[in-house]
C-alpha cells in the first residue's frame, strides 16, 4: 500500500451517519433496515473480493472492489469505501502486492465499521 494513501483514508471518518440518515429523509426504522442489509452485503461482497484475490484473478478483483467501493459510498461507510477504491485501482495494475496489502487493509475497515455499526 502506498504510504500517502494510509493517512488520506485513515482521516476519512469510519461512517458518516448523517449522509445516511439524510438518504433516507431521516427515517430511522429506514436507516436501520439499510444498516441490517448493509451489514449482510458488505461482509459476503468482502468474501467474493478476498476468493477472487485469493485465486489471483485480478479482473474479479477490482470487479469485487468496484462492487464494495459502491456499497460502502451508498451508505457513508467513508475508509471503506477509500479503501476499495485504492484496492480496485491496484487490481487494475495488476499489483499483486498492493492488492494483498490493501485486501488485509480493507478488511481491517471492514472489521472496524461493523463494530462501530453495532446495534444501530
């Protein structure tokens, strides 16, 4: 991973609520939902992103990522999304190194925005 993108994501907040309760003209019952199918998609788009990784297919890849980069930015899931940004341009290059990096990077954002998420 690039040592200038790790400080430009890490300032990003880990989930922007108000973007989300804006979407959904502040319906909390809505927002909810959204979370809970967030919640859902967001860990089984991760696993297709890391399998497709994992057999070092690359176009896949930065398919999965595209996929995630657009989940997390649906929702305000802000580092998420940074990071499957990045992790999609790498795919692109076909820099497997920075892929790895970035997967183990994306899925630390992940981990970090579904605790912050909680029970909300």
């Amino acid at each position: 991973m690039g040592a200038a993108r790790a400080p430009e994501i890490g300032s990003l907040p880990v989930f922007a609520r108000a973007f989300l309760l804006e979407r959904v003209d502040g319906d909390w019952e809505l927002f909810r939902q959204v979370l809970e199918i967030f919640r859902e998609d967001s860990r089984q788009r991760f696993d297709e992103l890391r399998c497709a990784c994992t057999r070092g297919d690359l176009d896949q890849a930065w398919r999965k990522a595209h996929a995630l980069k657009g989940l997390a930015g649906s929702v305000g899931a802000c580092r998420l999304e940074a990071s499957a940004r990045a992790l999609e341009a790498a795919a692109r290059r076909a820099d497997v190194a920075e892929v790895d990096a970035l997967l183990a990077y994306a899925q630390s954002e992940l981990d970090e925005l579904l605790a912050a998420l909680g029970d909300v």
